[in-house]
C-alpha cells in the first residue's frame, strides 16, 4: 500500500515548498520559504525519512516569503510572521548542507540541481530538497 502512495505523489505537477537560508545587505543570515512548481516531466523521488524531505531535479520559483524578526524586551530575536518578497527580481543565494556553490532562487525563474541523485532509498543526497506544504517548509 506505501509503495501506491510514493507513486501516486510522482504523477503531475507539484506546487512545493522550499526552506531557504540567505545573507542580507548587512551580512547577516536571513530565512526564507520558496514555492516551487515541479512539472509533471521532472524527475523527482520521496525517500521514506522521518522529516517529510523530497528532492527534484529542477523546479520553477512561483513566490519568497522572508521571516520577519525583532528583538525582543529579553534580548531574544523573535519571530513577527512572514512577508512575501514582491519584487518580481526577488532572488535569494541558497547554499545547502554540503554544497560548495550556492544556488540563486529566483522568483518567476528555473532552478536546477547542481546534481540529482534519484535514489529514493537516501535522504540527503544532491537535488533540490523540498517538503509538501508551507507550515513543514517554515517550522524545518
């Protein structure tokens, strides 16, 4: 029955989310959730871990959402919720766990995996990484 399931999540086009990490203008570290289009054509599996992680080989960036902070009475960084970037050049430089190169997340443009793996028995393996909803993608 698990295995009808996999299959049925590869068929068609995808709408996913993305978490995102990035520097802003001052150098310091920002966060960010993108959501991308996977066609229905592009390759892509869900490995069978405990996060909720799948990966493709390219997808389209549709919308960025950036995480809004402030500092706090106690000192502590807190979140303020979450706006969406609408600049149409909104771009984000994303360097995921292990990659030498950074990839840029462009709204309206594609981006492509410096490598895909399509093992569907590994988890953190090259492609693009992406979780299924907006509330997974913002709480990874």
């Amino acid at each position: 029955m698990k295995k009808v399931t996999k299959t049925r999540r590869k068929i068609g086009k995808l709408i996913v989310y993305k978490k995102l990490s990035g520097r802003d203008s001052n150098g310091g570290i920002q966060t960010y959730v993108a959501e991308l289009e996977i066609a229905a054509t592009t390759k892509r599996c869900f490995p069978d871990g405990i996060d909720g992680k799948a990966r493709c080989q390219k997808a389209t960036v549709l919308r960025i959402w950036k995480r809004r902070m402030r500092v706090g009475a106690d000192g502590l960084l807190e979140s303020q919720g979450w706006r969406e970037l609408k600049s149409k050049d909104a771009s984000i430089r994303h360097r995921g766990f292990g990659c030498a190169r950074p990839t840029v997340y462009m709204k309206g443009q594609k981006v492509v995996a410096h490598y895909y793996h399509p093992d569907e028995t590994k988890s953190c393996v090259g492609g693009i990484h992406f979780l299924m909803t907006i509330e997974q993608a913002r709480n990874y």
